[in-house]
C-alpha cells in the first residue's frame, strides 16, 4: 500500500441512542456500496451486521460489527456500534480505533441520553464526526429542533449542509446546500433520483442556510473567508473543501438528513464520508510503544507510514468457535 492509497481510506464508525435507525443506515450503505444484494432489516432479523442470534431476536446490536466496503474510488472500514446503553463498552472500545464517525439521530426523538454518552466518548478521543438526521418520514419529526438540540446540547458548530424537502409522509429529498440544487427521490429502493433546480417555495430557506453555512466553513478557510468578505464568487468545490478543514479540526460538523428506512439519503451521506471525514494521513502520529531493550518499551509516536515496521492495536477479542478472533487497527506497515 502507497501513501497515496492511504488518502483513500476512512476508518469510521456509525453510532446512536438506541432505535434512532443506526444499523437500517449500515445496511442500506452496504447495499448501496454493492456488498449485499438485498437490504437486511433490523425487524425482521436479516439484517447482516446483526449476525448474532441474540441480536436478532431483539433487534438491537449488541457487539460491534466491522466491514470494508468501496465508494467512489475511496474505501471505508466501517464498525457498527450498539446504541443501548448496556453496551456502551463496545462503542468506546471502537472510537479509540477510529478516524471519524457519524452519528445517526432521530428525527423525532433527537438528541437522547446515548446521543450525548456516545458524543463525549468522540470528544475524548478526538473523532472529527458528521451527523445523520434519520427518520424524517415519520409523523412529529423536526429537522430545526433537532439541529437546535445538536446545538445546544453537544456542539454549537453544528452545520447543516442539507435542508430537507418536506416531512412526514410528505418527505421527499433534501436540497444540497453546497451545489444548491435538489435531489428527488424517484423509486422505492433509493437507486433512482433527480437532480432539479432548488424549488421556488424553498429558495428563501436555502439561500438563509446556504449563508449560514458558508459563514461558519469561512473561518476555516482564509481564502473563502477574504472572497465571503468581500462578495466575490467561489466555486462549490471552495466551500466543500473549507467544510472538510472544519470538519478534521472539530470546530464544524456538517450536518444531512434523510430516511434510511425509506432509502432517501444515504448515497448523499456516504459522499460526505469520503468528501469531509479524515483519511489517516489527516490524523497523524499516534501515541504508542516500541520495542528499547528485552521485555522493555519505549513511549513513541507511530506515524502512519505504509512502509514502516508494523505497529498496531488489538482493540477487540472475540471468542469463536475455533478460537479467539482479534480485532486489531493498523497504524503503520501492512
């Protein structure tokens, strides 16, 4: 593996309260991402990375489930985590291992309990992350309470980079607020949509937003924030790349909607996976230990270098029916 190859790489984890629709996202991403053939459902049991019989009975993940899957020329290593509190080891046994996250929240129960457990488990150890507003198709869903409650609650640069088209029933995509244009959903399975024109009725909302969030990109990009000041154009690629910049210094995080039941915003969301969260040449050295004399070790800075010797961290022992099964991240060498 070359250095470039690592610029490709997401090392990321998807969290959440419990039921707020976490592994109904993971599922449409691995059909989506072509690794499955047919969407696993949590309710009824198929859903793959639920592969133990307990799980499926309750419908709930109870161990953290990993996969490597492709999207537009990137890979992602991907862990789904619980979202009962129960097991909430298994959530933070992942975060130390991993270069970003999103964080899936209700459309209608929005920031819960696990929310805020799982957001300070990210802040300790310093995971750039996005967040999925989920289940927009539901009656009582409120994208603006819940971005207020990201706010409010966890963290104040909370940044929407969409805007959904209707809600409830009436739930029908979202407006991209960094090419401003509208995505339509056009068949049941999500794999069909149209890019339109904004619609008039949310040009105002759009153009508000889009201001907002060119306001809060601008602070990490000097040349967007000097043409912002100044009332020159700049180009959507501009904007996406200062999101990027606030996004790996977790002063931004860029916020989307949609319902993964409905299959409505997902491939969007795994855009911004690869488009704003960090590859590990963004991340840097970590801190670890190196070999000094016999039995001994030395503090070190393990620097994410291909070719270097290999250093790594086994975050996770599972047993298995032949035997124990390491999970173990690779920080340098292959």
């Amino acid at each position: 593996m070359s250095t470039q190859e690592l610029l490709k790489i997401r090392n990321i984890g998807i969290a959440a309260h419990i039921d707020a629709g976490k592994t109904t996202v993971t599922e449409r991403i691995l059909y989506y991402a072509g690794k499955t053939y047919k969407m696993g459902e949590v309710h009824n049991g198929t859903a793959v990375m639920d592969f133990d019989p307990e799980e499926q009975s309750r419908g709930i993940t109870i161990h953290a489930a990993a996969t490597t899957l492709p999207w537009k020329g990137a890979t992602i290593n991907l862990i789904d985590t619980p979202g009962h509190v129960d097991f909430t080891i298994e959530v933070e046994r992942s975060l130390r291992v991993l270069d970003g996250a999103v964080v899936v929240f209700c459309g209608v129960g929005g920031v819960e309990a696990q929310s805020e457990t799982v957001w300070r488990q990210a802040d300790r150890y310093g995971v750039p992350r996005l967040a999925f507003v989920n289940k927009l198709d539901r009656v009582g869903s409120d994208w603006e309470r819940v971005i207020h409650e990201i706010r409010t609650h966890l963290h104040k640069g909370a940044a929407p980079v969409q805007l959904p088209i209707g809600a409830g029933a009436d739930f029908a995509g979202m407006v991209d607020l960094v090419q401003m244009r509208a995505l339509y959903y056009r068949n049941e399975l999500g794999t069909q949509f149209d890019e339109t024109p904004i619609p008039p009725a949310m040009r105002p909302a759009a153009a508000a937003a889009r201001e907002e969030l060119l306001a809060r990109a601008a602070e990490f990009d000097d040349a967007l924030a000097e043409k912002y000041v100044h009332g020159r154009q700049f180009a959507p690629a501009e904007l996406k790349a200062a999101v990027r910049k606030g996004c790996l210094r977790m002063g931004l995080v860029p916020v989307l909607c949609g319902s993964a039941l409905r299959n409505k915003g997902i491939q969007p969301l795994m855009d911004a996976v690869v488009d704003y969260l960090p590859c590990p040449l963004d991340r840097g050295a970590v801190k670890g230990h190196e070999p000094a004399r016999r039995g001994e070790f030395k503090d070190a800075l393990i620097e994410p270098d291909p070719e270097g010797p290999f250093a790594g961290l086994v975050f996770k022992i599972a047993a298995d029916a032949h035997g124990d099964l390491h999970w173990v991240r690779v920080y340098r060498g292959t």
